[in-house]
C-alpha cells in the first residue's frame, strides 16, 4: 500500500512531467506572478522622493505570457494606500472580478491585504499593460504585459521574426508627490500641474538630466538586425510623438491587434496605447537619439520636456556624437492626423477583422469639460468633466458587486443614449459662451444585452475648451470605423466608415474639436468602464460603465467571484 509520502512524490514527478510536456508542445500555461506594492527611494533630476512601486521597480516587471496562457498574480499591498491593478487590454472573457478599476469591478485592495487576481489570455497577443487603477497610483504602478504568439505556429508573427525585441515604455515624472499634485488641483479647482519630465525606462536622459549620473537608457544594436519595439505611453496626461533619429519605424501592431505594416518616421501615442514597431538598424555604425515629446493643440499647458535615450551600435567608437533627432512641434495635428489615418487591421484570413455591421445600440457620446460650484475654489467653480452631461460619481461598493449580488440603489441603468441637448459641440467660443458649463452628477451605467452591438460616436465638446481625449474601453476591442472635425453629421459621415479594414484597438483619441465612431459586440457580460485616459479628466468625472447581460448558453455568464476578492 502506497503510504502518504510516497503518493506525494509520485503525484510531484507527475506535476513535472506535465510542466515539461507545457514547454514543448503547444499546451497554455499557468504563469504565476508575485507583485509586492512597496515604496521606494527614487532619484531623478537632482532630487529623491518616496514612491509606489511594484517590487521595488520603476517602472514595474513585465509580465511574460503566451496566448491562452492563464496568468495569476498575487498582488500584496504592504503601503499606506488603498490599491487595484488593471491589466489594460486583457479582455478578461468572464472574469471581470479581475479587470481591477476600483469601485467598478472591485474594492480596494486594503493596506497589509492580498488579492490574486486571475485571467486568461484567450485569443490576445501582442503587447499590452498593466497599472494602478486608483487614485493617481499608476504614475509610478505600471509595467508592460508581453503577449506572444502561441508556440508551434509555423511563422510566429506575421512579419519577418526579429531579431531581437525591447519594451520601451514612455512616462512621467514630478518632482512633487503625484497625490499632493491632484489634491492640490481639487481643492483649486483648477487644471493640475503638469509633469516635470518625460521618461523612457523610467530614466529622462542625459538631455534632461541635472548631473552626467542621469544617462538615460542605452539600447544596443547590431548593423543589420531588426528589432521589434514595443512602445507604450503609460503617461497620466500626455499624449506623445516618438522618433528614433536617422531610422524609419515599420508599425506592425497597436493594443495587441495587428496592423497593415506602414513606414513612419514618428509615432503619436496616448497614454494607454500601445504600437509595436520594426526598427532596422541600417547603419553601418553610430548614435542615434531615441526622443518622446509631448502632442497637444489645444490650448493647454503641458510639460514640454523631452526624454530621450541613445541607440547605439555596436562597435561605435565612444567619442561618436549622437545624431539628435528632430520632433515635430507640440501642436503638430497634422504629423498626428497622418500617422492615425494610416492605421488599417491587418485584417488576414488567420486575424480577420469581424466589424459588427447591424448595429443594436446606436449612440452618441459628448465628451468634454464643464464646472461645478464650489465655494472654497479659487474661481468659486471647479473644473469637472462630463459624457452626455454625466458627471460620474464613483460608488461606495463596485457595480460588478452590486450587478452580481443584486444590490439596489448603487447604479441606475438609465445612461442616455444622445447628449439631453443638442447644441453647436465645436462651435465658436460666442456660441459655446452661450451653453450651460454645469453638469449632472450621477452613477448611471448603458445596459446591454449579451451579444448586441455598438457603434458609438464620441464627440468631443469645447464647452470649456476642445480639447483631444484618449478614450479607452475595458472588456472589448473595438472597431476604429470614421473620424472627422467638427461636430458627427450622420446622413453625411456615416456612408464614409471603414467597415473593411478599420484599426481594432481599446483606447481611441477623440481629436480636438472633432468625432470618432467605434464599434463592437457587446460578447463579454459584465460590468465594463469607459473613460478618459488622461487622468486628470477622469478623476474630474469623464466615465461611466456599459452593463453587458449574462447570455443564455452554457459559456456566456459571469463567473462567481473569487473567495478572496477585496471586501469595501
Ligand atoms: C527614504 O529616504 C528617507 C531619508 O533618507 C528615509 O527616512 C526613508 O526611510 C527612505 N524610505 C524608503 C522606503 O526607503
Ligand atoms: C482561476 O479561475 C478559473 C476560472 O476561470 C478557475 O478554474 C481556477 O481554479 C482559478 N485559479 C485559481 C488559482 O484560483
Ligand atoms: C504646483 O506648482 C506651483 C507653481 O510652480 C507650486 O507652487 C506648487 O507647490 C506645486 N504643487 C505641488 C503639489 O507640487
Ligand atoms: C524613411 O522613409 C522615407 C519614405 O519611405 C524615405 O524617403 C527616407 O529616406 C527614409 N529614411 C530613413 C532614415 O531611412
Ligand atoms: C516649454 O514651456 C515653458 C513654460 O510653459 C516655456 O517657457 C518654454 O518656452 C517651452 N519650451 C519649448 C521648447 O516650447
Ligand atoms: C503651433 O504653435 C506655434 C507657436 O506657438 C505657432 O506659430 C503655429 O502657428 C502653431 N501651429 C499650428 C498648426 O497651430
Ligand atoms: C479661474 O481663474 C484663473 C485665474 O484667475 C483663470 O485663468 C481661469 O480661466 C479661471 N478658470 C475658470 C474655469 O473659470
Ligand atoms: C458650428 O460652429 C462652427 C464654428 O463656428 C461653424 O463653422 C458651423 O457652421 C456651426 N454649425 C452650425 C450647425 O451652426
Ligand atoms: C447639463 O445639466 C445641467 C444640470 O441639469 C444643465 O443646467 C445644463 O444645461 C446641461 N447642459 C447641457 C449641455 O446639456
Ligand atoms: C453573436 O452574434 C453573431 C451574429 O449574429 C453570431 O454569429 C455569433 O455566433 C453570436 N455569438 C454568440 C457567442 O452567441
Ligand atoms: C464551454 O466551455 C468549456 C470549457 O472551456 C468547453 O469545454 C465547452 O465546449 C464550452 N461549451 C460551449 C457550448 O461552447
Ligand atoms: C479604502 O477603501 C475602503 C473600502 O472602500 C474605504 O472604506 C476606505 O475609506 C478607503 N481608505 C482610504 C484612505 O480612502
Ligand atoms: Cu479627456
């Protein structure tokens, strides 16, 4: 008779042999990570400061999977703030309870408590991240998800293999603590203060740098090799250009979907976006800065300084000089509007682009800012931010939490559909003068049902200024179909939409004074948050949430809760 010890060794080599056999063949994989939120010491620009880290690291690990794979992370939050990580991309097929965004799938993460949260990449590849999704934490909470193509494929990507890849992930950084930053901004009621560096790795660059010990990120490179960057603008409030000086950059992939390869010179990324590029070192030998300034052409202060890095090839003697690159002006539209307009899916017959084209929910969105009273404001207003009106007022418990267990009085499902009032959105500013700045406050989500679609054109408002907002949806990609300025004419706009090949991606920019329309199927039931990637505007109130209904087949509910998911 077998005793215990030995039913353990046994079923121990079983678990190798079936770990070994994930290795070599095609099978997905369990990947178990550990993040420990701790603060850390960091020195940047002359002066150190506390910050939120995972690990210790800034930026944070990267997280490495392949399609399919089943990710488990064990977030343990040993600092003094309330916590959520959102893995930003992740379409999280039923399991919502990990999407992270407080107080929209989930409580807190409490300080000295743990969450597990797990997920499945099903039918994602590509490059994607994960951040804070509360308070002003992802400033310095964020690091990158590498997705990659499942094994066994006979060509892994559908571009040439190369040779080697790097994650170059674009940021900010104050000098203040990013909390003080925004409470400040809250009790002024006025705009915050904007950033006191980009970075590029979490280093601003020798350009930037107050002494020689800041160099900045050096990235080898060979004469003749490709490498694939994987660029992601994990910024708070700013939209980037990004150039490498004296290369042209192949975009191949944005938010995980793959694209019509197209050559560019400069890349426009918003925070929450991503873009994977081939760079071909063509050179025979030299220094080539890498740069990422900001993109913004409204009138809006931003932080103008830009990060660079070096590419540098080997075999460069050291007293090279590095060849500088030129970016465009920070209010360069036209440089943003050519490399957007020039994303297309790839749309092959391996990743079709399946556009939904009946459309269920027909909606229009405004987006925009207005004020609210406030007697202790500088201005006796403050500045809020608003969809159709809607202030969002976040709730005390998640609304997966109260969609789930059925609890009343948390959300209303009465999310209009069209602005209450139809006015000149982008009309002159005598006009808009004219327009009320107040807003509705209130928790009120769009319901759906399981499998319905959606076109939804956002509509960008200057009620208080036209400005550009990197909108990204949680739980779906969606279909880029049209774009335009000025405010969306149906009877005129609607025949012009890309229904073919449109950019699939999960955070569209809304251009200043202008629409964009997207689209999706509503095929993931759950709670899903819609907001504003500048962070400033969605802590003013630039969100709301989609309700998607349980299906009725066998795989197209909700599942349970974990047992461990945060209690509020
Ligand atoms: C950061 O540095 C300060 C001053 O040297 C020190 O008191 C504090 O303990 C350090 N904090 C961390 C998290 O290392
Ligand atoms: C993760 O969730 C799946 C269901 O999606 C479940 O089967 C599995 O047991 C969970 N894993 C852990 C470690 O909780
Ligand atoms: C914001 O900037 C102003 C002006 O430079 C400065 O006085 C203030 O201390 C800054 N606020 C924070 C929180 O750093
Ligand atoms: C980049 O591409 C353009 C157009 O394809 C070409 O004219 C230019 O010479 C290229 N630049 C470099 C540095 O390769
Ligand atoms: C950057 O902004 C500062 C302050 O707004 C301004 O003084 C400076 O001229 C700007 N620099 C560039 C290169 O635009
Ligand atoms: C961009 O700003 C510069 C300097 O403020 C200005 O001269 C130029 O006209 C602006 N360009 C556009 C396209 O608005
Ligand atoms: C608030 O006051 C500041 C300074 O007086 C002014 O520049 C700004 O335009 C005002 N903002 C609003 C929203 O009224
Ligand atoms: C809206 O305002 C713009 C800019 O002033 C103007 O060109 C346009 O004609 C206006 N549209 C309507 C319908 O009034
Ligand atoms: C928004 O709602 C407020 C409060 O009800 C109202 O006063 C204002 O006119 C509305 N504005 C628009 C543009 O609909
Ligand atoms: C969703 O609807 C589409 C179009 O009617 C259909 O092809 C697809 O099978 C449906 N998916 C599910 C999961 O029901
Ligand atoms: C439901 O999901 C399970 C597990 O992934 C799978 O084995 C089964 O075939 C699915 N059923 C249907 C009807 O899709
Ligand atoms: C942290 O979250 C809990 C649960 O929502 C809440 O009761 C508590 O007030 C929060 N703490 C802080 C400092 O905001
Ligand atoms: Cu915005």
């Amino acid at each position: 008779m077998a005793t215990a010890a030995t039913m353990v060794g046994i079923r121990s080599i079983v678990v190798l042999a079936i770990c070994l056999l994930s290795l070599s063949s095609t099978e997905a994989m369990v990947r178990h990570y550990k993040f420990n939120v701790v603060m850390k010491n960091a020195t940047k620009l002359c002066s150190t400061k506390p910050i939120v880290t995972v690990n210790g690291k800034f930026p944070g690990p990267t997280i490495y999977a392949r399609e399919d794979d089943n990710v488990l992370v064990k977030v343990v939050n040993h600092v003094k703030y309330n916590l959520s990580i959102h893995w930003h991309g992740v379409k999280q097929l039923r399991t919502g309870w990990a999407d992270g965004p407080a107080y929209i799938t989930q409580c807190p993460i409490q300080p000295g408590q743990a969450y597990i949260y797990n997920f499945t990449l099903t039918g994602q590849r590509g490059t994607l991240w994960w951040h804070a999704h509360i308070l002003w934490l992802r400033a310095t909470v964020h690091g990158a998800i590498v997705i990659l193509p499942k094994l066994g494929l006979g060509v892994p990507y559908p571009f040439p293999k190369p040779n080697r890849e790097h994650v170059i992930l674009l940021s900010e950084w104050w000098k203040s603590d990013t909390e003080a930053v925004i409470n400040e901004a809250l009790k002024s009621g006025l705009a915050p203060n904007v950033s006191d560096a980009h970075t590029i790795n979490g280093h601003v660059g020798p350009i930037q740098g107050c002494s020689s010990k800041e160099e900045g990120l050096t990235l080898k490179v060979k004469a003749g090799n490709t490498y694939l960057l994987r660029i992601i603008n994990a910024a708070l409030n700013e939209e980037l250009f990004f150039k490498v000086a004296g290369h042209n950059l192949t975009v191949v992939e944005v938010d995980a979907t793959y694209t019509k390869p197209f050559n560019t010179n400069t890349i426009v990324i918003a925070p929450g976006q991503t873009t994977n590029v081939l760079l071909k070192a063509n050179h025979k030998a030299g220094k080539f800065l890498l740069a990422a300034s900001p993109f913004m052409d409204a009138p809006i202060p931003v932080d103008n300084r830009t990060a660079t890095a070096t590419l540098h090839y080997q075999g460069t003697l050291a007293s090279t000089v590095t060849t500088s690159a030129s970016l465009p002006p920070t209010n360069a539209t036209a440089v943003s509007n050519a490399f957007t307009d020039s994303l297309r899916s790839l749309n092959s017959k391996e990743y079709p682009a399946r556009i939904p084209l009946k459309i269920d929910h027909n909606l229009l969105f405004t987006v925009g800012l207005g004020i609210e009273p406030c007697a202790t404001c500088l201005n006796g207003t403050r500045l809020v931010a608003d969809i159709n009106n809607v202030t969002f007022v976040m709730p005390k418990i998640s609304l997966l939490q109260a969609k789930f267990f059925n609890i009343k009085g948390v959300y209303t499902d009465d999310f209009p559909a069209n602005p209450p009032t139809l006015f000149n959105f982008t009309g002159s500013q005598s006009q808009l003068l004219k327009t009320n700045p107040m807003t509705k406050k209130g928790t009120r989500v769009y319901r759906v049902g399981y499998n319905s679609t959606v076109q939804l054109v956002l509509q960008d408002t200057g009620i208080i200024t036209p400005e550009n907002h990197p909108i990204h949806l949680h739980g779906f990609n969606f279909f880029v179909v049209g774009k335009g300025i000025g405010n969306f004419n149906p009877n005129k706009d609607t025949n012009k939409f890309n229904v073919v090949d449109p950019v699939e991606r999960n955070t569209v920019s809304v251009p200043t004074g202008g629409w964009v329309a997207i689209r999706f199927r509503a095929d993931n039931p759950g709670v899903w948050f819609m907001h504003c990637h500048l962070e400033i505007h969605t802590t003013w109130g630039l969100k709301m949430a989609f309700v998607v209904d349980n299906g009725n087949g066998p795989n197209q509910s909700l599942l349970p809760p974990p047992t461990d998911l945060p209690k509020c």
